[in-house]
C-alpha cells in the first residue's frame, strides 16, 4: 500500500510532476444517457473549486488546491486563471473542451505553472459542472459555478460564513492541520467576525474559539483578489486567495507559503437573534485522523428546541458503521464576536448546555449551515440541509442525476474519483453512467444496472453490479439533491448527487 503521509517541499515535488506528467490519455463516457446539452451550454465564465491528490516518485500522495476562474465561449474555446497550492499568483489558463448531448464531456485546461491538466466533466445545468481529473498522476475532484459578471468586480460586503479545510495548516505545514468554521461582517473591505477550530495534529487536536479580523482587497474584473484572516488570540494571518461566484458566494484558497487548503464563503441570511437549528437535516463531512482524508460521513439528523438526534453511516480508514444512531444532544444558539447563528452541541442536557462540545454549527441560513466534529482526534467539518421532502419514498427519486465523489482506494493505495450520471426510474431499479480515474488515466466501465431503496427519512441504499461492485448510501436533502458515501469496505469516497436539469 501506498503511504498517505505528509511530502515536504511539496511545490517541487509537485511541479516535477507536472512537468514530467504532461496531458494525460483519458477518455470521456463514451455511453451517453438522453439530454439537450452541447458545447453551446457551456458558455460564460465559471468559477472552480478542486481538491486533489499528486502521486509523487510512485511512493507518496500528496493533497493539493486549485480554486480559480475560466470563460468558455460556447464552441469548444477556454481562457482563465488559476491559483492553486503550488502557485497562487494567478496563472493564466489557454484551453479547450467537448460537450456531448447527455452534459458529460472533457475540458483541457494548459497551464504554465501546472502544465496541460485534463477533467472529465458532467454539467449539472448551464450554471454547474461537476469535474474530476482523469490524468494519471494527479487526480481531483471539484465543481465550476457560473459567476455573475455584475458581481465579479466589486469588493464582498455583507456578513459572510465561512468554512476552510486545512491538510497543510498554515500555521505549520509540516506538522498541523485545520478544520475551520466561522463568521465575519465586511464594510469596506474590512469587517470582524469569529471562528471555530481543530488545529494541530492527531494527537494533540484541540478546540478554539478565536476572535477574527478580516480584510479583503478589490478585486479585478475576473473576481480574482486577496484577503487576510487575523486570529486575533494566536495573532496569526492566514492569506486567501478568494473568486467571486456571485454576491452569496466566494470560493476560496490558503495561500500561504506551504499550506494546502480551500474552502469556501456564503452570504448569511435571515439569521437574526442568535437563530438555530430547527427542523430536519440532512449532513455529509470529511476529515482527516492517523490518515489524510481518512474518514467520511453522510446522515440525518432533527433538531427540536434544545435537542438533536438523528442517524448516520461513517467511513473510517476502511471500516463501515452503518445508520448509527446519534446520542441525542443539548444545543444552544447565539453570537460570536457580533455575528449570529452560532449553534454549539454538547453532549449533556440542561439550560444551560452541560457537557462536552461534539459540534459547531455555523448557519448561513435557517435551511443551511456550516459545521465540524469536536472529538479530539480528527479533523472533520461538514455540510448540513434542511430536508424538504418528507417522508421519502423509492418514487421521490425519478431521473438523471449527477454523481460526483472522490476518495481513497485502501486496497490500492490510490486515490479515487467518479463522475458521471445515475438514472432512477422512480420505482426500485438505477443505472450508472461514469468516468473514474484512479491514478490510470481513467475509464468509462460502460453502463452499470442496479437496484435502490429509500427510507422515509431519506436514506438511500444503492447497489450496484459493478466488478467489484459499488454500494453506495445516500441521504436526501429533497428529491433532487443527496450527501453519498460509498460503503463498501476498504473505500473512503463520498460526494454529492444532483437532479440534472
């Protein structure tokens, strides 16, 4: 097996491998579902958040980040910047890309700094593509969200929560990482806020509170510019690089020499007095523990005044723990450093919350939030929304999907990602159509038929006759969006699902 550990001089190691790796042989889905999609559907400019593994010297992975911006043309054209973990000075972008009638494809991005890079891509709509990487030494996963031009030059302003991944932490590259999840309000350019985070290493992880200041700079006319997080506690700056997607949302990049992490910014909203929890969720998060990205989970949870109980399926360094029951929680809302929305769960009773802190909600709004797990020895953040169908049932599924998940293979050692498209026919019966690339360039398996269930609180359970099969559970936000873990032992891959449209 492969080691998952830690690579020093990780931007030489990694730009040797892109030069020595150039463009890779891939192919896209050569089998096509029904659709209306062409090149012409993709067309306008489209940021892109990716999280990725380098293979380097055949030994060692090695996590990296891309977060930057492209225009295409609608007739197979690409321009753009990128940032990315090795260099975050805004490389400029020549590339191409096919678009077939069922919105899977290919887009080439040439880079100076990270030479020619392929994806193999699904679109969501005309406003979203799933991507992942199908070179065969790097691999990568990421979604591109068209950008409001009439937001794309203009300085973010407004109360923002936010939500960074740190594998390289910038406080020390080399030893620490980071789950953080926070607030602040900008005026300006500058505001305030606060945040919550698991910084440090496995075995001394550890809970903070800090106090932040922020500023952003103008950006320029792509939505390109750089901002700096002060933990006012640690008097530490962490550097971003953030791309405007629209006035709600800013992706972002850790630029600070060493440190590999992206994450991403929303605009908050009708969050006032402190609002939390109400209602019921469903959730996925990833994190880090002995391993890099080594646990993932996917559930559902109901959150009634004071309480949160609820159910989920957790992937750890190849172990499977299905529909665990959630020990029911003491939560209580409020604000930070003058920022609302604030949901810290415990797991005691009482009014107050006695107890020690097991997570952090962040609210953007009363249907979403940003959380992360404080147990001491991972480190975990996540998603969670409001459900919005119920009960569920086999027939609240019905259609093309999007599938987009990407992992760690831990009988290979390699790490693995999918795209592609997955029909349900509303009744019991699915089929799969994917690319997936674990570091060989990719491949399409053709199409894969399975069966699906679905319980009331919207936990999917598919299986799927792949070789070796794929099983997969899944738990429904609503009849066109789902949190998807695959369960098969030995896999750490989760994603998303989308209704296409």
């Amino acid at each position: 097996m492969r080691t998952f550990g830690r690579v020093p001089c990780l931007g030489l190691a990694l730009l040797s491998l892109v030069a020595a790796v150039g463009c890779g042989s891939g192919s896209p889905i050569l089998n096509h579902f029904t659709g209306n999609f062409s090149n012409a559907s993709l067309k306008g400019t489209y940021v892109y958040q990716i999280h990725a593994i380098a293979l380097v010297n055949g030994v060692s992975i090695v996590p990296y980040r891309q977060v930057g911006v492209f225009t295409a043309d609608g007739a197979g054209g690409i321009t753009g910047t990128d940032d990315s973990s090795v260099s975050s000075s805004g490389t400029v972008i020549q590339g191409s890309y096919q678009i077939a009638s069922d919105g899977t494809g290919q887009i080439t991005f040439n880079t100076s700094s990270l030479g020619a890079i392929q994806f193999a891509v699904t679109m969501v709509s005309t406003s979203k593509v799933q991507m992942i990487e199908n070179d065969p030494s790097l691999n990568a996963a990421g979604v591109a969200e068209l950008q409001d031009p009439t937001a794309a030059g203009t300085t973010p302003a407004g109360t923002f929560v936010f939500r960074l991944h740190q594998e390289a932490a910038a406080q020390n590259p080399n030893t620490e990482e980071a789950s953080q999840v926070g607030g602040f309000s900008l005026t300006s350019g500058s505001g305030s806020g606060a945040m919550d985070q698991i910084l440090g290493t496995t075995s001394s992880a550890a809970l903070t509170s800090p106090n932040l200041t922020v500023n952003f700079s103008a950006p320029a006319a792509s939505g390109r510019g750089t901002a700096t997080l002060l933990d006012t506690t640690a008097n530490f700056i962490t550097h971003v690089v953030y791309y405007i997607v629209n006035s709600g949302e800013l992706a972002l990049l850790v630029s600070d020499a060493g440190a590999t992490g992206s994450g991403s910014a929303e605009a908050q909203t009708s969050v006032a007095g402190g609002t939390g929890l109400s209602g019921s969720y469903a959730f996925g998060s990833r994190g880090d523990d002995l391993s890099l990205q080594g646990l993932a989970t996917v559930g559902q949870f109901t959150a009634t005044p004071g309480t949160i109980a609820g159910v989920e399926d957790l992937m750890q360094d190849g172990t499977f723990i299905p529909n665990a029951v959630l020990a029911s929680t003491c939560f209580a809302a409020g604000a930070a450093n003058g920022i609302n929305g604030r949901v810290v769960a415990t797991n005691g009773s009482g009014a107050p919350c006695s107890g020690s802190t097991t997570q952090i909600f962040w609210m953007v709004n009363p249907s979403r939030a940003f959380f992360l797990d404080d147990n001491g020895a991972t480190f975990e953040d996540g998603t969670a929304d409001l459900q919005t169908t119920n009960p569920f049932s086999a027939s609240s599924l019905s259609g093309q999907y999007v599938i987009d998940m990407d992992g760690l293979d831990l009988n290979s050692g390699f790490y693995l990602s999918r795209v592609g498209l997955l029909k349900f026919d509303g009744s019991s019966n699915l089929t799969l159509n994917e690319f997936a690339n674990e570091f060989n360039g990719g491949a399409s398996p053709g199409l894969i038929a399975g069966t699906y269930s679905v319980g009331a609180n919207g936990r999917i359970v598919a299986n799927l006759n792949n070789n070796p099969a794929l099983n997969l559970v899944m738990y429904a936000v609503s009849s066109s969006q789902a949190y998807a873990l695959q369960k098969d032992s030995m896999f750490i891959t989760s994603g998303t699902l989308e209704l296409q449209h």
